[in-house]
C-alpha cells in the first residue's frame, strides 16, 4: 500500500483543519488503493461507494458521449471527493501511477465529531505546510461565507470544476457602473478596489481581498452593475460564467415556504417577517408586510433582527431573488413565499 503523507492529506478540503491525531484516524478508517498507470479504476456501476479523493497521480475520465478529460490530483476540483465523477464516468484509467483514499462518510462524521472535541489548537501543521497551503487559502476564505451553507456539496465541487483563472493587472476594470453582468468573480490573489458611483461615499475604501467575490448581484436579478470594481494589484481571478452561476450557486438558494409551513413556523413561535423590497407605491395594499427598497437594503442590514425568518413577497419578482442572495450572503435565514 501507498504510503499517504499528512501533506497530501491537507491539501483536501474537508481534512485541511484535522490535528495529527485526527489524521491518524483517518488513515486508520480509509482504504487507499494505488494503481499503476494505464490500470481501470472503475467502471460504470463499479465505482467506490462512499467519498473517493485523488491523492495522487492523474486520471482519464471517458464518458458514454465518447468524450474524454484529464483530472490532475493538483486540480482544485481534486480538493473535494470525485465520487460522483467515477460514478457518472463509463470507463476511469489511470493516465500515470495514481493514489485514491476512500472512506465511509459515517465513518468520516465520527472523526469530525472526535476533531471538534479537540481543544482549539493549531496542531500537526508544519510551517512548511502551511506554505505550500497559503495559494488555496482563497478557497477557504471564499467557502467560509455563510452562503455556502445552503449550497449542496456536490455543487461546491463542481463549482470549483467550472471556476476559469484569470491572470489580471493593476489598473484592469473587471466591471463597470452601469453595465450588464456577464461573469462572477472571486479573488484568488490580488486586491480589487470598489468605486461607487457619483453621490455614494465612504470614509474607507473598498478594497477586495483574497477570498472576496463580486458581481453576483447583477447575474441575479438581470440588472446592471451597481458599482465599479478595478484591480489594485497585479493578481488572478476565477471566475464562473452566468450559466455556472446560475444553476450551481443562485438556483439552491431559491428556497420556498407555503402558507402551510408558515403557520407551522408561527405556531412553533418563531419570528417570520414578510418582507417587500419593492418601491413603497408598489406595495402599498400589501398589509402587515414590512417594506425595505431593495436600493436601501444593503444599508438596513444592521437593523434587521438576526434570528428571525425573512420570507421575500412576491417571489416572481427579480428584485425578490436579489434580496434573497444578499440576505443569505450576509447569514440571514430568507425564503421565497410560495
């Protein structure tokens, strides 16, 4: 058997915050397989149950639409489980000598359980690890966002499948004010700044991190750009077409409740607030309904109440579907009212 270093093993996503000893039981709970280049990994109805990460090595996957494509263990989709990529896959080999760890995920929620027991340390990281960790640290920072709370797993892999680098310099204008979205952005190194339009001041500037994204808000609602953002460093961007965010990011979010499950919520007395973020004369006869603009919602974040349930009214409204991404971005619990 292959012998797995912590290295490796931290370069995965889910395992990159287990101490030594947590990793310890990860080897002890998993299976690793080694195959040697040109070797069949799986078939179609043949793949490996549970989750499956490429630790090594380099695979082809071949598809029943005769269509073929090379997974490196270096790619950023390989930092999550490819379970579900060997299971849709018709034939998987081995392009060059490969290592793959699988294990059970109840198996793999008992260790998490046992890590989060541990005392809050950083252990069993060297300093040369964390090094060579410190270029997907944007991953991290971009996936701690309380909106990937609500996103299913297997969507953040593909998310990251999708994602295209993008090489920029300082000076470049990714957006413009006033401007169709075509493209969402997340900063993988670099800093952007966020000029606002004539009339909107801040006392800082806005400056974009590592991590940080932008340009959602127009992909949402099919509206235009409501700032400018241009990079204040040389530095790189992934970025995901509309397509990709639409149907990866933006549609899991379009959650609903009924009347039914509204009076369920109520009578569990929890606090459901109806929100409208339409202009005040467009919801005028809309009873008991509390009216925020949508233009003025990023501003009244601070004085919306942090434990309730927002419900958005009308969902058919685009506006609607705005506000409900930006509740969530910023950790609110936000339903469409069916």
């Amino acid at each position: 058997m292959s012998i797995v270093t912590f290295a490796e093993l931290q370069r995965i996503m889910v395992f990159r915050d287990f101490s030594e000893e947590g990793l310890h039981r990860l080897l002890q709970q998993s299976e690793v397989r080694s195959y040697e280049q040109g070797g069949t990994v799986c078939k179609r109805r043949q793949a490996p149950e549970g989750y499956v990460f490429l630790i090594r090595g380099s695979l082809m996957i071949h598809n029943n639409l005769f269509k073929s494509s090379l997974m490196r263990s270096s790619d950023k989709a390989c930092c999550f489980s490819i379970d579900e990529t060997l299971r849709n896959a018709s034939v998987v080999i081995a392009q060059e000598d490969s290592v793959l760890l699988m294990i059970n995920p109840k198996e793999l929620d008992l260790i998490h359980a046992w890590e989060h027991k541990l005392p809050t340390e950083q252990g069993g990281i060297a300093v040369a690890e964390i090094e060579e960790q410190e270029d997907d640290n944007w991953m991290s920072a971009f996936l701690s966002s309380p909106l990937f709370m609500k996103i299913p797993p297997v969507n953040i892999q593909k998310l990251f499948a999708a994602f295209a680098n993008v090489e920029v310099k300082k000076g470049e204008e990714i957006i413009r004010f006033n401007r169709p979205g075509d493209f969402f952005y997340v900063i993988e190194s670099g800093e952007a700044e966020v000029e606002l339009p004539n009339g909107k001041v801040t006392q800082q500037p806005i400056i974009l991190k590592s991590g940080d994204y932008f340009g959602e808000g127009a992909l949402v609602g099919d509206a235009m750009h409501s700032a400018t953002v241009k990079m204040a460093s040389d530095g790189v961007l992934a970025r995901l077409s509309k397509k990709d965010f639409m149907e990866l990011l933006q549609q899991p979010l379009q959650r609903y409740l009924g009347q039914e499950e509204l009076g369920q919520l109520i009578a569990e007395g929890k606090t459901v607030i109806p929100l409208d973020v339409r202009m005040a004369f467009e919801c005028r006869d809309n009873e008991g309904v509390k009216n925020i603009p949508l233009g003025k919602l990023r501003d009244r974040l601070d004085s919306l109440e942090a434990g309730a349930t927002y419900v958005l009214t009308p969902s058919e409204d685009k506006r609607s579907l705005v506000a409900l991404q930006l509740l969530v971005e910023e950790g609110y619990d936000a339903w469409l009212l069916r």
